[in-house]
C-alpha cells in the first residue's frame, strides 16, 4: 500500500485572523511528528522494563502497572501536541500528531502483547495479522476526541493468538478511555464486504498499516484495488453524492447556520474529505499535488483545498480541547473562545466573534466551489469515454443548442455555458447577462461556465457597476417571475453579487451573534425573496391567504423586491441598520434604474422594515390609539400593502420555528385594522354610542339567556372588556364563566388549541389578585411553556378572567392539551397555596446558552401610546422565570397590568405591558415613574430575591382557595 500523504497545513489565511497565522509547513515524516511528543524507544524500553518484573508468565500481575504507563505517555503526549497546536496554529499537522501519537501507542501494545505477554515470536502464516487504521483515522489525521476505527486483518479465520492480542489491545485502550470501533475480517471477506456496502468500502479506502504484518496489508491494497475499485468509479462516486446530499438535506440544505455542524455540515470536513475520496478512488490520488498533475485543480484550488482544510481542522481541534469531548457542533459558547484563540479582534460593528464565523461561512462556501470544479472535471472526462452507440446518442442529445439573442452562450445539457473562454473579458456585462439569460431560459449554470466566472472577477471594476445595461440585467434577474432567489443565489456563491453590489458584498457570511437569527444575513436576505417569489407563485395561499390575495393587487412588485433586497444590507455597522440601510438605499436605487418615488418607497420600506412586526407583536391592537399612531407612519393603503408582505417575509426567513400562526394573525388583524383608516372607511363614533352597539351585538347572541340572567352577566364587565373584545370571544367566555358559577367552583381553567395560529388558549377565571398574573406566569414557566400574549380581564364580581396565549409545543391536539392540563394544575397548586413558583421552576434547565450573552436591561414608562393606559415596555436578558418576576414587581408597585403582550426575539425579551394605578389612572408622576423603573431594573440586576427564586419564603395563604 503507498504510504498515506502527511497532507499538512499551507499557508492559513491571513486575512481576518488577527495576529495568528497558521505556520506553513511542507510534508513531515513520521520522526517529524513524533519530535517533542513522544519517544516511541523509550515507551518500548519501560514497557520491556516492566514486563522484566512481572512474577507471572502473562504480565497479568503487571497490568495496572502497564495501563499506568500508557495513560500517562498518551495523557503527557496530548498535552505537548496541545501545545504545539495553540503555538502554530496548524490544524491538520494537530490532527497528523494526534493519529501519530496513536500509532505509537497502539503498536507498542500490539508489540508488548506478542513478545511479553503471549510469548508469540514465530507466529505461523495462519497466526499473522495486520492492525490498520481505518477511516478518518486511516487518513492519518485524529481529532482530540475522535473515535479510533481499527481493522483487524486476518489471512484465513481468526486464530486463537489473534483473537487474545486483539482482545488485550482493545481492552486496554478502552481502560484508557478512547472510544474504539473495530472489525476482524479476513481479506476475503473484506473484498466482499467493500463491494456489498459503500460504507465499509469508503472506510477502507483510506487504511494505513501501523502493526504487524505488512505482507498481508500489501496483498488487501491489490484486491481491493482490482477487485472492487476497478471500473467501479460511477457507482461509487454517485453513491458518495447521494450520500453527501442526504446529509444536507437533513440538516437545513444551507451552509449558512448560526450554530454549524464542523464536521457533518455543508461545506465542513464531511464535505472536503467526501471529495478527495472521490478523487482518490476515481484518479488513484493519495495527495491533491496528484490532483494538480492530473490536470482536476490549478494550483490556486490547490492552495484553496488545503487553505480550507487546515482552518477547519483548526477549529475542530479547538473544538475538542475546549469541551474536553468530541463537540461538532459550533455552538454559541464555543465561538466566543475559539474566536479569540485564533487572533480575532473587534472591529466598529463587528465582534471578533463574528468577524470569525464570517470566515468560516467564506471558507465553507470555498469548499462548495472545490466540490462543484471536481464535478465539472468528472462529467467532462465521462462525456469523453461514453463508448459507442450510446456515447453517439448521449452526444447528439447533449450537443450545445443556441440561445436566441447571443453567441456568447449556449446551453450545453439543460444548462448554461460560455461559448469561449473570452466572453467576459470582451464584454464583462456578459458577468450578468449569463444570470439573466439564465433566468429567461429557465437554466441552471454549467460548473464551466462558473468556474470562469470565479476566475473572471476582477473584470467587476467601477464602470460594471455604474453600466446601465448591466444594472438593468440585474434588476430583471432580482424580479424574475420563476427563480430569482436560485440566480442570486447562484451568483452569490460565484462571488459576483458580493463585487457587483459590494455593500452587499460586506455582509457575505455575515453571522449575528444572538440566538435569534438562524442565518447569515445575506442567507437570509435570499431567504426573504425567495419567500416572496413562492407568495407571488400561490405557493402559500394555506398558510398565507392575507399576503397571497395583497400581492395581487400590488402595482410596486420591483420595489417591494429591491426593498427585500436591501432591508439587512447595513448590518453590522456601528449605526442603525434601518436608518443606514434607507441611505444605501437612496443610493443603490437610481442605479438599478428606480426613478425617484420609487428610491424613496424603497427606502421607506427599509428603514421602516421592523415597525409592522414591533406594532403587531408588543403593542395593544384593541388600542385605537396604537392603529392611528402606525397609519400615522404608514400613510397610504399602497405602501400599507407592501410593508405587510415585506414584514412576512422577512420573518418567515429568520428560521425555522420564528414564524407562527400566531405571529401571523397578530399582523393580519393589524393590517386589517389599520386598512379602513387609510383608506377613509372609518368614522370617529363616541364612545358612549361604541359601549352602546356593543352591549347590543353581545345581548343578541345571548339571546337565549333570559333577560336577568343576560343583564346581570353584561353587568359583570367593564366597558373596556366590551369595546375590545370581539363577540365571538365574548360568546365564548360567556359560556365559561357560566359554567364555574354553576359548578360553583373560586377557581376555573379551561383550555383549547388553535392550529392554524399554533397557539394554546389557556383562560382563568379566579378571585382577583395582585399577583395572580405573575402566578400563572409561574405555572407557565414551570412547563416550559411560552406566553406570546396575555389579556387581563376584572369582573364587577371581584374575580379576575385572564386569557394567556402559550406556543404550541406539540403538533398532536391530545398531546399539547395534556401539557396545557399540567399548566393549569400548576395553577391551581399556586394559587392554594400547595407549591411555590420557584420549586417548579428549579425543576426546569436553563434556557440554553443564555448566559453567554450580555444585553442591558432597558426599561420604558411611556404616556403617549396610548389615551387611557400607560404602556411599560421592558427589555432585557430571558431567563426561566422572568415573566412571573417581572409581573409580581408590577404587582409589588400597586399597578393594575390591562394587557401583556410578550415578544421572544432568541436570549432577547420585549414585553410591553399596559397598566393604570389601581384608581385605573395613567402614571403622570415623574417619582413614581423613576421608581418603576428602577423596581423593574432589579429584576434584571438581582434575581435572587424575586418569586422565580429559591430564595424566596413560602407564604402562608394564597388567594383563600380552599385546596382539594
């Protein structure tokens, strides 16, 4: 078998690494690994020592001592390599060492095994055995917490002697804590296997021999050359990309995620090592230099692949050390510390942090490149070899057919390709028109025609973007009627939007650090218009029929794409990004060819892009004064209609799980507030003749009732429950309310989903309390349930009806009523006094990576969103529990909560409240004001004394609920 290729680190980047770079290093040999980690002669030497004062003929009496001292040589050599590895910076030589460092190990055991323990020193042709490396371990390369793949390689069956020697090797690197997976085959059944399972075959594709016998590695290396790799290139790399693209589909189809998966994720180590597999096993490469001979890489792919290579294995390594375990998954509270580890510094609008993830996203879109240029070789050179008759007619349906209007491309099976290598160079506009003739023809791009572009870009220079015809291409291909988020995205990726665009070109693999936003910013930029296309497409009529009927009607369709477009463009600058991005806008517009009320719709839109979403989920909507305030800013029906669907967008791309059905009906009922106020349909009527119709609308659907029954439940409510709440509700409450009187029970719950909005109702009718709000909110929390919107009703009675809206959990009715039947047991628990908000809470975990980030605490006390109520708005850092201690603050302060409207933006909570004093007064004092704020502010700066807490003393007596 040829000696595996120490692949190792070139050059890192330098570019946005801060002070480190990763040393460049040429090919090392096994002593060169080995030098200031371990000394393979002296490990055999105290090996042999011991073995010399063992009392038995097995060692077995010395075994501990043997354990000893190989875990103190792996444990001293891990350390030295750790080292190393936070000097250099070298990430594959890190993972070079580590396997090397196992090799060691493992042949010293096999070798003490044989001379000392079994006294096996003529071992006959039946009794020999190869141990090899297979798998990720195979390629020579370990990382800190890898799994160690072993085969076992027998001649004929397993012999006594082999079982006992794999048995006491085994055994002992399981007692040093590694994690083995390990085969015993004969090479028979090896050849077999390899050619039944694409898995077995992939993980002896790369083996490397690190004891025993050689002779039987050798003759495994020319069967399963000739027996399973010859002629079986197609199968093996269609099975290899089918593979590749399950695993992709199975964790979102995009690079782009907030927390990747380094390993297994698009553009990660899976994806660099699923190519050189393919290479190795379709041109017989055991290195990427052989890549470079054989014509498949130029040697700046090359320095790309091992550029790629060794930053991943670098933040892998990093990954191992930090969380002392195998960690794949690039978490928030693993970014900040490799981060720094690598040398990435703060820059104004941009954390190191994300400054580092922004690399790594550019280097996983490197590795996509990689793959896409080795298909392209491995499709031209088998359209070469297609032998005979079908060659012929593969050939004749293939050949290039022309596309009217141009001689620069052609489409070339289904997809577009350059008709000379000279195309851009002679016109660089050609750089877009490829995107538009694309889109017209309905194509996808040949990887010919991509790799040109890439090798094409510096061709984008001023006058291409201040070309009108380019500019005008552009547009069309951004408002395409089929696809254009497939051509954007297309573009993006060949690094022509980012150069084109450039203030779009800042936020390429732009990551946030927060746990709201699932995306990079231009990901979910392209996520936006795609959503839009499908709107367009009536792909979303079931889930969106509000936005699906506006788009129908719109007369600005471009506008409302170049706003999309560029709602996000000004992210991670140190000012507003709505308020820098309306600038862009006023820009970028005229360029793409927008006269001058659509640059300033646009950029409207854009720095008013968050106001629909923040009026719908934080403010009151039963307000009249929140509608006339938001028409106030929106001003016409037009570009009522325009934000509306930019909003939905816009959500529905932050990831998946922000959009929900609830989120969906707060935003149409705003719309469809809001719509009668500008377009002249609503009239100002008193609110006396108001409380008159509704009591009216309300006695005639119960008209059932009898008249005292009816007067007396009227009677019951203030006017502010009548004149916001709608009949239906009403309806409904009514015959609740009913029921507990005749079950005459102080407490009553009652629960009912809501698919369609994927909210949980959950009312409460009980005697009313000051804390009774924050009680529920504790039930809630409890459960893990999250309230999106609350509204608080007092009866004339004394009792209090409170309606608490929760997230749907389960997707099955039977399953999430029972979650909402333990919520309201949990209620019932508190408000008897029978357990304590803080005991349910303890018995929930911390929402996850919360506290890796800081956000300080902002409260608001504001008069003017409102005629009748004050509106508290408070943000801050969530935690379990912060509902109910925010509401018991406000209960602490003798304030009477109307509405609670609670907004989840990932580690961030908004939550607006609208209160009066318990006269049902607004608060006008200026002290009083100073001293909710700085109550609110303690629930943030010290939670340990509020109701969430431990800390907190049980009360003797509740609500007066008897328990039962």
């Amino acid at each position: 078998m040829k000696q595996r290729a120490l692949n190792l680190a070139t050059e890192a980047a330098e570019e946005n690494r801060g002070q480190k770079t990763t040393k460049s290093t040429s090919h090392f040999e096994a002593g060169d690994l080995l030098k200031g980690v371990i000394d393979p002669s002296q490990i055999a030497v105290e090996l042999k020592a011991l073995a010399a004062t063992s009392a038995s003929g097995d060692c077995a009496d010395i075994r501990p001592q043997v354990l000893s001292l190989l875990k103190s040589a792996v444990s001293d050599g891990r350390e030295r390599i750790r080292d190393m590895f936070f000097a250099d910076g070298a990430g594959v030589l890190c993972a070079n060492r580590l396997a090397k460092l196992q090799d060691v190990i493992i042949e010293a055991i096999h070798d003490f095994a044989l001379a000392e323990v079994f006294k096996a020193s003529n071992l006959s042709s039946g009794e020999q055995m190869a141990i090899l490396a297979v798998g990720g371990y195979g390629r020579g390369t370990l990382a800190p917490g890898s799994d160690i793949d072993l085969l076992f390689l027998l001649p004929y069956k397993q012999t006594a002697l082999g079982e006992q020697v794999a048995e006491y090797l085994l055994y002992l690197l399981w007692d040093m804590g590694f994690k083995v997976g390990h085969a015993s085959r004969s090479i028979d059944e090896c050849v077999k296997l390899a050619r039944e399972d694409f898995t077995i075959r992939t993980s002896i594709l790369e083996r490397w021999l690190i004891a025993g016998s050689s002779k039987l590695s050798d003759e495994l290396d020319a069967r399963f050359e000739a027996e399973v790799v010859a002629g079986s290139s197609n199968e093996f790399i269609a099975a290899k990309l089918a593979e590749r693209d399950a695993r992709h589909a199975k964790a979102g189809n995009t690079r782009y995620l907030v927390e990747p998966n380094v390993k297994e994720g698009k553009g990660g180590l899976r994806d660099l090592h699923t190519l050189f597999w393919i290479a190795k096993y379709h041109y017989r490469a055991d290195t990427v230099d052989e890549l470079v001979k054989a014509g498949v890489l130029s040697r700046r792919e090359q320095r790309l692949f091992a550029k790629a290579e060794d930053f991943l294995w670098a933040v892998r390594c990093h990954m191992h050390f930090e969380a002392g375990k195998a960690e794949e998954r690039l978490s928030f509270d693993l970014q900040p510390v490799i981060a720094e580890r690598l040398g990435y510094n703060t820059h104004p609008g941009l954390r190191g942090v994300e400054r580092f993830m922004k690399h790594y996203f550019l280097i996983t879109k490197d590795v996509g490149d990689l793959t896409r240029i080795l298909c392209a070789a491995l499709e031209e050179e088998q359209a070469k070899e297609a032998p005979g008759l079908r060659g012929f007619v593969r050939s004749l349906r293939n050949r290039a057919k022309s596309i009217p209007g141009t001689i620069d491309f052609h489409i070339d099976n289904n997809r577009i390709n350059v008709s000379n290598k000279d195309v851009f160079k002679t016109d660089p506009v050609n750089l877009i028109r490829i995107f538009r003739l694309a889109a017209i023809n309905d194509l996808e791009y040949h990887p010919d025609a991509l790799k040109l572009i890439r090798r094409s870009l510096r061709l984008i220079d001023t006058d291409l973007c201040e070309n009108a015809e380019a500019n005008s291409l552009f547009l069309d291909v951004l408002t395409d009627r089929k696809a254009p988020e497939m051509h954007l995205r297309r573009m993006n990726e060949a690094g022509v939007l980012g150069r084109f665009v450039p203030e779009f070109g800042k936020i390429v693999a732009m990551m946030q650090f927060n746990m709201y936003h699932h995306y990079t910013v231009d990901e979910h930029l392209l996520r936006s218009i795609d959503e839009l296309s499908a709107i367009e497409q009536g792909e979303r009529e079931t889930v969106l029929p509000l936005s699906s009927e506006i788009v129908t009607t719109l007369r600005d369709r471009r506008v409302l794409y170049v706003a999309l477009f560029l709602h996000d463009i000004a992210k991670g600058r140190p000012e507003d990004h709505s308020t820098a991005g309306a600038r862009i806008a006023r820009r970028l517009c005229p360029r793409f060819g927008l006269d001058e009320r659509e640059t300033e719709l646009v950029a409207w839109l854009v720095e008013d892009h968050l106001i629909m979403s923040d009026t719908a989920q934080r403010r009151d909507l039963s307000d009249r004064k929140t509608i006339l305030d938001f028409s106030e800013r929106v001003r016409t029906l037009e570009r009522l209609k325009l934000l509306t669907v930019l909003t939905v967008c816009d959500i529905r791309a932050v990831g998946p799980g922000v959009w929900n059905g609830w989120k969906g009906q707060l935003l149409r009922t705003l719309y469809l507030e809001t719509e009668p106020t500008l377009s002249g349909g609503f009239t100002q009527t008193s609110r006396e003749e108001r409380l008159v119709r509704a009591r009216a609308r309300l006695e005639d659907r119960l008209a059932d009732w009898s008249e005292a029954e009816r007067e007396a439940y009227i009677d019951l409510h203030y006017p502010n429950y009548l004149l916001t709440v709608s009949v239906e509700e009403q309806v409904r409450h009514a015959a609740f309310i009913t029921k507990a009187r005749e079950k005459d029970e102080p407490l009553s719950t009652q629960v009912s989903t809501d698919p369609f909005r994927q909210v949980t109702e959950i009312m409460v009718l009980a005697p009313d309390h000051p804390r009774l709000l924050s009680m529920i909110a504790g039930a809630c929390a409890g459960t893990g349930a999250n309230i999106v919107d609350a509204q608080i009703f007092t009866m004339a009675d004394g009792r209090a009806l409170d309606v608490m809206l929760v997230s749907r959990e389960f997707e099955n009715d039977e399953d999430e009523l029972r979650r909402a039947d333990r919520i309201c047991d949990n209620i019932r628990k508190l408000l008897t006094g029978r357990t304590m908000t803080a005991n349910l809470i303890a018995q929930r975990r911390p929402p996850r990576g919360v506290a890796l980030f800081e956000i300080k605490p902002r409260i608001t006390v504001d008069n003017s969103l409102s005629n009748r109520v004050t509106v508290i708005e408070v943000q801050g850092l969530d935690r379990t529990g912060l509902l109910s201690d925010i509401t018991g603050a406000l209960s602490d302060l003798n304030l009477d909560i109307r509405s609670a409207h609670i907004a989840t933006y990932g580690e961030k909570i908004v939550d607006a409240f609208y209160v009066t004093d318990l006269i049902g007064m607004k608060i006008t004092s200026e002290a009083r004001i100073a001293r909710i704020e700085a109550r609110l502010k303690r629930v943030f700066d010290n939670p340990e004394g509020e109701v969430s807490s431990p800390a907190v003393l049980p009360s003797e007596s509740a609500f007066g609920i008897p328990r039962r």
